[in-house]
C-alpha cells in the first residue's frame, strides 16, 4: 500500500489519520474485503502479547440474544450509509490504528526496559565473578612470593 508509514515510533494522530483514510479508501474501493490489526498488548511490565483486532467490517456486539428471523432494523441513518461511513468509520480506525500504535510502544519500552534490567544484573554478577577469580590470582601470587622470600632466607 504505501511505505509512508513504516515508522512506527513517527506515528502521532495525524499519522494515524492519514493511515486510517488511507485504508477506508481502500477498503471502498474492494481492495480487500477485511482489515486486521496485529499489535502487542501491553499487559504489564512483565507480560506483553500479541493480539489480532478486526477493524473492517465493523462488527456489531453480539448479547447472545437472537433476533427473530423477519425482524428489520428500527434504526434509520440519515444521511446515506455512505457519507456516514466516510464520516464516522475513519474516526473510528484512527482511534484503533493510534491505540494499536500506543499498545505497541509501551510493550517495547516495557520489553527493552526487561532486556536492560536483565544485562545489568548479568553484567553485575560476571564483575563479580571476575573481581573474585582476579583477587584468588593476585592472593595467589603475592602468597608464591612469600613462599620464595621465606625459603630464600632459609637458604642462607
């Protein structure tokens, strides 16, 4: 479609509206007959998951209830179904475009900021690790000197 929006990080409500015109043009024009959103769902600091979201069609709610065959729709829209698409449906994938943009984000400043979190800890342990092999060493050789210095004022 187009590359303008490769940048996730650039994408403000403007960006967001662009794209989401982009995408109800091109979904009128039969381009394809569904729009999903795949994003990860920022749970908490610890957990984040990827989640799949139909933004066209819109969907209805569903309360479990049947409507009895037959029955029409009481509600009448004024004006034609078209102009309140073109007026109402872009909003409505804008917000869910820039909340999937949003969702998106804080799960990966979450997820670097666990990465980071987790380096520092293992670089922490492998100074120790280090500062305690270097210190028997030293220890080591300073006790070798000892040693020679001992014998060496025994020999005389």
């Amino acid at each position: 479609m187009s590359d303008e929006f490769s940048q996730v990080e650039e994408m403000d409500g403007d960006a967001s509206f662009a794209a989401a015109k982009l995408i109800c043009q091109e979904f009128l024009k039969g381009s394809f007959d569904r729009v999903e959103m795949v994003y990860t769902n920022f749970n908490s600091m610890l957990s984040q998951t990827a989640n799949i979201m139909t933004v066209l069609p819109v969907q209805a709610p569903h309360d479990g209830k049947e409507e009895p065959s037959g029955v029409k729709a009481l509600t009448l829209y004024e004006p034609d179904p078209s102009t309140l698409f073109n007026a109402v449906i872009p909003d409505f994938v804008t917000g869910m475009v820039y909340g999937g943009v949003c969702e998106s984000l804080a799960s990966e400043l979450a997820a670097r900021r666990n990465a980071m979190d987790s380096a520092s800890k293992n670089a922490g342990e492998m100074i120790e690790d280090l500062s305690l092999k270097y210190n028997r060493a030293r220890q080591g050789a300073i006790t070798q000197e000892l040693t020679e210095i001992v014998a060496g004022a025994e020999a005389q």
